[in-house]
C-alpha cells in the first residue's frame, strides 16, 4: 500500500499518485517520496495489470440458442487522469462494455462451431469490441480469454449421441471391410486351388487331423 504520513508520502511501484489543489490536478507523481500541501488531496491510482474476471452470462448464438459464456479481461490503467476523472466507476464502464462486445461477437456463432471449436468465440473479437469504451476511461485491454462456453443440457447430449453414432457406424464400416478382405482372400485362394491341382492336394494334407490316411485317385481312371 502507499504509506501517507503527515505532509510526506511515498507513491510505491506500480502506483502513480493524482495532487490535487483547489479541486484541479497539480501534478502526476512518479513512484518516489514527496511531500505534498494535504495528503488527503491525492489519489493514488494502481496502474500494474491485472485481471477483471467477468460473471458467466446467458447469450443466444445465432440460431437464437442461449448459452453460457464467461471470461477473463486482462487490463492495466495507461492514462490515471481519464481512470480517475471521467467515470465513478471507470471499471464497471470496462465491465459492461465487455458483456456488449461478448453478445455481438457470439450473436454471430452457430452451435455446430461452438460444439466442435474450442476457440469458436474469437477473444480477440471480443478486446476490439471493448477497447473504445476502455479507453475513454484510461484503461487498456490487453487480452481476453473466453473461458467457458456452456451449452443446455439437450444440445450436449444431442452431440453425445451424434458423436456415439458416428463411432458405431466407423465400426460396422471397418468390420464389413474387414469381412470384404477375407471373402476376397478365399476367392482367391479358391482360384488357385482350382489352378493347381497339388496345391489343393497338399492343403488337403495340412488340414487332415494327425493320423489320417489320404489316398487320392487318378483322373484318368
């Protein structure tokens, strides 16, 4: 925190600190130690980046679908007089802006692209669509992360099925192609035999159980 002790106080990393005199800015101060007329006067405004995580909110895609979106601004303050000047709440300003950016950049996403891209909601998108507003409170955007898209229970399991489906249908493929391969083997197997009258002879032989007693008769007979 920034200590403030008497008329002395020490605006630390990552802070700069507003001097007021009269209701008028006086000066922008600096990480350091300085002395001012009333501490009470000055503002001290943190400019490291941070983090504005947004709530999950209900968004209709564009088939008119609601899903549940949440994500996570990544922000840092580059002007202090406009965070401090032109809004009460400047990040509530950034807060909405974000939600209206999420709607207009998911108002255009069907479900199919939702289902099968994790990335289908384009987060940067969604900073360009919120950075005007940012800006004119002194604020800069500098990622968003879409971390959850959630879709009703009936269309999740309406994908289940449809993926289940496709994977038992792959199967049956692969098992009739596999019953293809070994019907065309005998086939040829058959038409070799027939070719070649030892062949067959000696087949004969291997599958005869142990102790057997073949005896083969002449054609010409």
């Amino acid at each position: 925190m920034n200590a403030v002790r008497g008329r002395r106080i020490v605006v630390r990393p990552a802070r700069l600190a507003l001097e007021y005199r009269d209701g008028t800015l006086a000066r922008v101060l600096e990480p350091g130690a300085y002395r001012v007329r009333r501490p009470e006067a000055v503002v001290l405004v943190g400019v490291a980046e941070r983090l504005i995580p947004v709530a999950p909110q209900e968004i209709l895609t564009a088939e008119s679908v609601p899903v549940r979106v949440s994500m996570t601004l990544r922000v840092k303050v580059v002007d202090p007089i406009a965070y401090t000047e032109r809004a009460v709440d400047p990040d509530a300003v950034v807060y909405l802006a974000a939600q209206i950016a999420l709607r207009e950049a998911l108002s255009g996403v069907a479900v199919d692209d939702l289902l099968r891209r994790t990335g289908a909601v384009d987060g940067e998108t969604v900073r360009r669509g919120v950075s005007a507003a940012a800006e004119e409170v002194g604020v800069q955007v500098l990622g968003v992360v879409v971390k959850d898209v959630v879709l009703p229970s009936e269309i999740r399991s309406a994908a289940i099925d449809l993926i289940t489906a496709k994977a038992r249908g792959a199967a049956r493929l692969e098992e009739a192609r596999a019953e293809t391969a070994a019907l065309r083997a005998l086939a040829n197997a058959g038409r070799m035999l027939d070719a070649s009258p030892a062949l067959a002879r000696l087949r004969m032989i291997e599958a005869a159980p142990a102790g057997a007693k073949i005896v083969f008769g002449d054609r010409e007979r």
